[in-house]
C-alpha cells in the first residue's frame, strides 16, 4: 500500500498516538515522495496525521485536513530552501499550500478548493 522511497510512517504519526502516520492518505504521501524527489532537498516532517487531542493542543483548526490525514507541515527556514520545496510541490500536483516563517503547510483535502496561504 505505501511504498515510499524518503519516508517512513512514524514520521507522520501524532505526537500523542504512536503508529497513527498508518492514517495517512496514500495518495498524499505519494505525491509528498515525488515532490521530494522534485526538490533535491530533504523534507523534515514536523507535523503529519494528528489526533483531534493533538490538533486542539496545537491550535490547528477544527476542520484541519491533519485529521484525515491529508496533510502535513514541511520544515523550511531559508528562502531558498523554501523555493525548491514550493516549487516541487506544484509540480508534483498539489494546489493547496501554506506558507510560515518556519515551515510549509501542504494537502490534498478533496473537499477543500485550491488555495495559496501565509500564516
């Protein structure tokens, strides 16, 4: 079912529930690992699959696509890396992303329109 080639599961599993990353969407992660692919530059993955526990503690949103495991925050400090990272996205097909000073929010949430943020 999963065959990544830059990830394992427990990289998206939620602080609070161990083994949850097996929650994720299979075609979101397979999209991640071609962007990752695309980029040429790792993927630290600090936010993945999240409890709803999780998801309140961290001040996620209540309909968060963290909960159905459509979504994960990308780590990304420098312009640069930020670029790569953006721009492999795109062309790996996802159309949502949000941007932050520390990291990049991305997801595919099939009920959800497509859309460029900042927080």
């Amino acid at each position: 079912m999963y065959d990544l080639k830059h990830f394992s599961l427990s990289e998206f599993d939620s602080p609070d529930l161990k083994n949850s990353g097996v929650n994720m969407d299979a075609t979101f992660l397979e999209l991640l690992d071609t962007a990752r692919d695309k980029a040429g530059v790792p993927f630290k993955i600090t936010s993945g699959y999240r409890s709803k526990e999780h998801n309140a503690k961290v001040g996620g949103v209540e309909n968060s696509s963290h909960l159905r495991g459509y979504a994960a925050d990308i780590a990304c400090t420098s312009g640069t890396q930020r670029w790569q990272i953006i721009n492999a996205l795109i062309e790996a097909g996802f159309s949502r992303i949000g941007v932050a000073k520390t990291f990049i929010h991305v997801d595919n949430d099939p009920d959800k329109s497509s859309a460029i943020w900042t927080y």
